[in-house]
C-alpha cells in the first residue's frame, strides 16, 4: 500500500505537467527560483566549510537560524494549500479502508516527492559540507540527514491532517490562512519587536539561538555542532528533542486519522437559516447594473477570496507605522494612499474568473456587459473610494501643506481609478486558474502559476506605464517647486482615472458581449 501512494503521487506530480504550458513555465520558474536561493546558500556553506580559519560560533549560527527556518517553511506551507482540494488530502482515502500504519507512512514519503523536498536535500547536503572540517560533526550531519528530512515531512503531514481533521470548515480554513497571510506581511514588525527586547541585533542572535538550538525547530541543525564541541550530554538532549518531534507528530496524525474516519464531522446545510431579507440587493438600485453590484458587494463581505485584500490593509497600516517609528520618514505613511489605491483597483482584474459556475447567471439572465462592467466596478468602488480617500488624506494632513494633500489625494485616487478600469478590461479579456468558491484564499488550482504570474505582471506593467503623466509632473513639480503644480497633479490625475475608467467599461463591455461562450466555458474549465 505504502509503494501504491508513492507511485500515485508521482504519476499525480507527472501528469500535472500535461495540463497546459503555463504550469510548465509556472513549476520551472518556481523551481529555478528556489533552485537559486538554495544554490546561494549550498556555495556559501561550501566556502565556509574550507576556509582556513574556521569560526565555529558563526557556522553553529549560521546552521540553527537556517534550520529552524526550514522547519518553519514546512509547517507554514500546509496552512497556505490546505484549502486546496488536493489528491493526497487523507479524506479522500477514507472509503478505501487502508491501514492506519500504512497510511501515516505512505503520506510521510510522498511529501518528500516535491520540490520543495528536494531543496531541503540540497541544504541538508550542504551542511555536511559545511561541518565537514570536523569528522565528528561531518559524521552527525550524514547521520541525521534522513531523520531530519523525515521529521520535517512527518510535521508538514502533521499539520495538513490536523486541518483537515478539525479545521475542515471553510472559515476555519480561511482564517488560518489568512492569519498566515497576515503573520507574513507583519514580519517586519515582529522583529522589530524581537530587536527592541534586546540593545542591539548582535546581542541578541546568541540568545536566539540558544533557545532556538533547544526546541524542535533548531535542534536537529545543532547537533553536529554539539558532536563538534564535544557536549555529548546536550547532543543526547538535542536528539531527544528531535526523535520526539517525530514521534509526537506521528502521534497527531493517527490522532487525526481517527478523527476523520471513525468520528467525522457532519456538516450543517442549513448555514442560511438565520438570513432574512435581501441584504444589500435592496441597498442597489433595482436595475442589473444594480444586481451586479450588490453581488460584487456581497462577494467582498462574505467570500474570503475577496476578503483576504481586505485584511491586507490593517496590516499594511501596521507595517508602515512600525517603520515610521524605525526611520522617522513620513513617506512611508504618505504611500499607504496610493499603495491601497493599486490593491484595490487591481482586485478586481479576475472577478470574472471568480465568478466560476456562478458566470452563467449573467449569460442566461442577459446581463449587458455595460452593466456587468460598470456594476462590478460600483461594487468595489462603494467601499475602495472612501477607504482609498482616507488612507491618503489623514497622513497627508498631519505631515504636508494644502498644495501636497490635494496631490495625494488625487494621485491615490486617480491610481484607484485607472487601475479599477484597466482591470474592467483585463478581467472580460484574460482569464486565468484562481481558488475555487469555497477554496482557501491563498491555493491556487494546479496549471494556474505559468498564465497567473504573466497575466498579472502584464498588469503590473501596463498599470505603471499608465501613471507616466503623474510622474512627470512630479518631476516637474520637484524641479520647480510651484505649489499650483500640485493642485494640478492632483486633479489630472483624478480626470484621467475617471477617462481611463470610461475607456476600460467601453472596451471591456464590447470584448463581454463578444466573448460571453468562450468566457464561460473557460472559467467552467478552470
């Protein structure tokens, strides 16, 4: 059983490259990407570990911080794809009666058959070489090479099983993710946080590698520098911690598996019981720009594909308030006005691919691409406006002049507008894999990376080019330093926002009506 797992999740990584050619331009890039970073580190481990003066103290560092941020990206992962409907999930294996024991082994070694599994080989190799000045510790690292890159696979199954043991509800599933999402974009700020409870970062490395070096995330990197040292003693206590890391997540996942298959969760259908009246359908106007809007609308509150944006801004008002703190510049608060601004407006370059089976009420209700185009945009503009008008003036109030805040205002919300309207074009054009209704916020459907990445950097790029005018006149306006010019860039900006949102419905409707069979036999494939 353990060999049909394994053979099953290489013929499902295989065949995952006969989809289309964007994933096979998506998993190159990916994997040169990581292929790239881990090759910086495997010559650097390679060079320090011949190096004629060797600093022990530096290479123990150098290997628990390394370490424990592998561990970590494999127990972060999981959370990311858990709403992911994938093939080796242990739910989709109840109905065919596998032993526990088989299952927990078969699952353990088909998370080594990935890319990422394969790098982390290529930095456990590393490591040897990195101690292989010490024939102790060189002989450590060869030794627990298996046993580390199993434990790592052993916690990243732990931690898919649990979430699909307990956590199986698409609001559990939603929020870890995004919760991840957010711990992500905070990272800064944490260690800030970490920094200041110390008098400066090189005071407190050491201690944070001590107490990293004696829990389960920088144990098994430290023991060839215990074996080095000769402290057999902590060796011992170091491979304990190790050994039962790997016990205790095998624990977990049997813990799971029974949850899953002798006591599964039964699913309420009646989720909408307590719902009464229209909602917002009786806020829009009673027409189909109106419909379309109070959807669009509704999708933003309650499906967190949508949401998780949403929660990228706190967050993101967080982050510049902390390096405010750090570096005393106020640029770094005046741009969360146009940074929200391009969130938003390119938020909706996929509504359409969103939209998945739900696309055909627009073709059988005869919805007018005008009124698709313009109620997605009245959707998001409801709320994207004002936020986008606030995260520009308040900062500008409390660190410029008149002249200033008007130019902010009008650049964040002239950015808003161009990039909602070129989006209006994109979304009705391209089309591309997104999570599915009910999926996570943050998994992606297989064959989706290679057409997602050159969909939104052509997006990306267009979106930039068409803020040319606005640059220029900050350039002109910095030479000459007039307070006119930024009254002026403020409300150019805003009148081609509104031009470019006129041009992006006109297109996008005519490419809609022209294309609405294509349209939604695509997204119906995805």
């Amino acid at each position: 059983m353990v060999a049909t797992l394994i053979r099953l999740k290489k013929d499902l990584t295989f065949n995952g490259f006969n989809q289309s050619v964007w994933h096979i331009l998506g998993t190159i890039f990916a994997g040169l990407y990581g292929l790239g970073i881990v090759g910086m580190i495997f010559s650097l481990q390679v060079m320090e570990g011949g190096s004629e003066v060797i600093d022990a103290e530096f290479i123990r560092t150098a290997s628990v911080l390394m370490g424990s941020a592998v561990f970590l990206l494999w127990l972060i992962i999981p959370v990311f794809v858990s709403g992911a409907d994938s093939a080796m999930n242990p739910r989709q294996f109840i109905t065919y009666g596998i032993p526990r024991r088989g299952l927990i082994l078969g699952l353990t070694l088909t998370g080594l058959i990935s890319i990422g599994a394969v790098l982390t080989l290529i930095w456990l190799i590393g490591q040897v070489l990195h101690w292989r000045w010490d024939a102790a510790a060189a002989a450590t690292a060869v030794i627990t090479l298996p046993l580390i890159l199993i434990t790592f696979s052993l916690v990243s199954q732990a931690v898919t099983t649990m979430i699909s043991a307990w956590l199986s509800g698409r609001r559990s599933r939603d929020f870890l993710a995004i919760v991840a999402l957010g711990l992500m974009v905070l990272l800064y700020p944490i260690m800030i946080g970490l920094q200041s409870a110390f008098s400066s970062l090189a005071d407190a490395v050491p201690t944070v590698v001590d107490i990293l070096a004696l829990t389960p995330l920088g144990a098994g990197a430290a023991l060839p520098a215990d074996a080095a040292a000769g402290d057999w003693g902590v060796f011992i206590l170091r491979l304990g911690i190790l050994t039962g890391t790997a016990a205790l997540a095998v624990v977990a996942i049997r813990a799971a598996l029974v949850k899953i298959t002798e006591r599964p969760t039964v699913q309420s259908s009646s989720a909408s019981k307590g719902a009464q009246g229209l909602g917002l359908f009786a806020r829009f106007p009673a027409t189909p720009w109106g419909a379309v809007a109070a959807r669009a609308s509704t999708y933003w509150l309650k499906d967190s594909r949508y949401g998780g944006t949403l929660v990228l801004l706190p967050a993101f008002v967080v982050l510049a308030v902390v390096m405010y703190s750090q570096l005393g510049a106020p640029w770094v608060l005046l741009a969360l006005g146009p940074v929200f601004g391009w969130m938003l407006g390119f938020a909706i370059s996929a509504d359409i691919s969103y939209d998945h089976s739900a696309f055909a009420l627009h073709i059988t209700s005869g919805v007018s691409g005008t009124a698709d185009r313009v109620g997605r945009l009245v959707g998001l503009l409801s709320f994207g406006l004002p936020i986008t008008v606030l995260s520009a003036l308040i900062p500008a109030v409390m660190f410029t002049g008149p002249g200033t805040t008007a130019a902010l205002v009008g650049v964040s919300v002239g950015l808003l507008l161009s990039t909602a309207g070129f989006s209006c074009l994109v979304s009705a054009r391209f089309t591309y894999p997104v999570p599915k209704p009910g999926d996570g916020p943050l998994s992606q459907p297989s064959g989706s990376t290679g057409r997602l990445m050159i969909v939104q950097l052509g997006t990306l790029v267009a979106t930039v080019m068409l803020m040319l005018p606005e640059v220029t006149l900050v350039i002109i306006w910095m030479i000459s330093g007039e307070s006119w010019l930024g009254w002026t860039l403020g409300i150019v900006s805003a009148l081609k926002g509104l031009g470019l949102v006129w041009i992006g419905v006109t297109l996008g409707a005519r490419v809609f009506e022209r294309s609405q069979p294509e349209l939604f036999q695509t997204v119906s494939q995805y």
